[in-house]
C-alpha cells in the first residue's frame, strides 16, 4: 500500500550525498559482490536489478525507527528512508545506512527468513565485518535524542531496547 512520505531531502541535500555515496561503496566493495555473485549464480536466483538504493529523509519513520527500506520487486527501484533526527550524528547514520543496506542485499539475494534474523545477520557480517554487532541497533547520542524527543515528546528518554529497529524496518512493495 502506497504511503505519504514527507521528504525533506532537499533540506539534507549534503548529508544525502554523503550517504548515498556510502552506500554504493559498500555495494560494490569487493566481499559482498562476491556474496551476491554467490546467491545470483546459484538457486536464490534475483529477481530485480540490482540498484543502489536512494536515500530519502522523512521527519521520522517512527519514535523508534531510525530508517527503514523500500524495496520495489517490480522495478527493482530501492529506497532508505532515513528519519531526519538520525542525520544529528552522521556516524550514526552511516551505521543504519550498513544495516539497511544489509537488508536490501538480502533481499537481492533471495535469502528468506525474518527480517533480523540469521540471514540477515549472515549479510550483516559481509556488509559490515567490523560493526556487525553494533549495526543492528542504532544509538540515541545526545545530538540524536533531543531531535527524536523534539519530533516524538512521548518517547521515553531512557532503556537501550528503544535504540533497536522496529519490527517494520523492511518494505517490499
Ligand atoms: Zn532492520
């Protein structure tokens, strides 16, 4: 089902850029072509080009959703969009860019499951060998906390299960 999504990409024009330029990096870094040449070869056959997503900036995808992705299987078109209060901390948002572009190579491969579960966890790895297991959540740095309570005044200031991505993360459209 179609959504009205308020994109303030314009306003975040630098950061856009910056970030889809990241993107596309770690796209086409080295381990995980070799990933995808694996999956795209074998029975997890693609079904859409592959594309390297855009990036869009919504007010906020939710109180606790730092980004989430789009993925249109017809077109094989990619979005992430990012919430604006995660832009406060650019490192911050680099690392939502590795766990939602995590989730759009899955995808691309064809590989089932939960939207955080092996699989996903499994390409986390690849995409990010480093932070894999900072990258499943996002943190809530002073910078991005007070932009998140500005735009959600009842979000509660505390806990780190807050800091984790909603279940709805991923959009197959
Ligand atoms: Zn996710």
């Amino acid at each position: 089902m179609a959504r009205m999504i308020q994109d303030w990409s314009h306003k975040y024009q630098g950061e856009v850029f910056k970030l889809e330029k990241y993107i596309e990096e770690y796209l086409f870094k080295d381990r995980v072509q070799e990933f995808i040449g694996e999956y795209s070869n074998g029975e997890g056959l693609t079904i859409f080009d592959l594309n390297v997503p855009n990036v869009m900036v919504s007010d906020s995808c939710g109180a606790r959703v730092g980004a989430q992705t789009w993925v249109y299987k017809k077109t094989g078109e990619a979005y992430i969009e990012i919430s604006s209060w995660m832009l406060e901390d650019i490192n911050e948002a680099k690392g939502v860019m590795r766990h939602e572009l995590s989730h759009y190579v899955k995808e691309y491969c064809g590989l089932e499951g939960r939207p955080h579960g092996a699989n996903f966890n499994k390409v986390l790895k690849v995409v990010s060998p480093r932070y894999f297991r900072r990258d499943r959540y996002w943190r809530n740095t002073k910078a991005i906390e007070k932009a998140r309570l500005k735009l959600h005044p009842f979000a509660k200031r505390d806990t780190k299960l807050q800091c984790s991505f909603a279940g709805n993360c991923l959009n197959i459209v």
